[in-house]
C-alpha cells in the first residue's frame, strides 16, 4: 500500500510499522543491514537523521522501495513559487 509522506516523522512510523510486520526486532534488522540496534532506533524516533543510503538499505531489507513523483494537487500557486532547480517534471 503507498504511503504519502508529509513530515519525516511518518517515515520512522513507516519504518516500525514494517519491521514489525516483517516479525523483525531491531536487532535483526540492524544485522541484516550492518549498522547497530540504536541506529534502527534512532530511524524509527527521528527519521529526519537518516542519511539516503542507509534509508534505502533498510526499505530494501523491510521489501519497501521509495518512489518520488510529482504531487496530485499542486496549486498553481506553489508551481510558480518552486525553485528554479528543480527538476521539471
């Protein structure tokens, strides 16, 4: 089931959520990806910390993937007020 995620906090919930369902502790999943307990922790209780690779590594070992797309409902508004580099998309 996608998710939308609006602040990093979603993404730590996602991340526990998965993991769980995945009947994994924190421990295993941090073997599974080489880091310690308490960066899968750390993950969960402020995603905002997790640096791109090691995000990914843990989707991967959770079976989850990251999509990036363009939003549904833009307001023409926040088109025109975008920051040049940006990919257009």
């Amino acid at each position: 089931m996608p998710h939308t995620l609006v602040t990093p906090t979603q993404m730590g919930q996602i991340l526990k959520t998965a993991r769980k369902n995945n009947q994994l502790s924190q421990t295993e999943l941090a073997s599974r990806v080489g880091l310690s307990q308490s960066r899968i922790s750390a993950f969960e209780q402020q995603p905002e910390n997790i640096g791109l690779g090691q995000l990914l590594s843990v989707l991967n070992a959770l079976g989850l993937e990251l999509t990036v797309q363009p939003r549904q409902n833009t307001a023409p508004q926040a088109l025109l007020a975008r920051d040049s580099d940006a990919p257009e998309w």
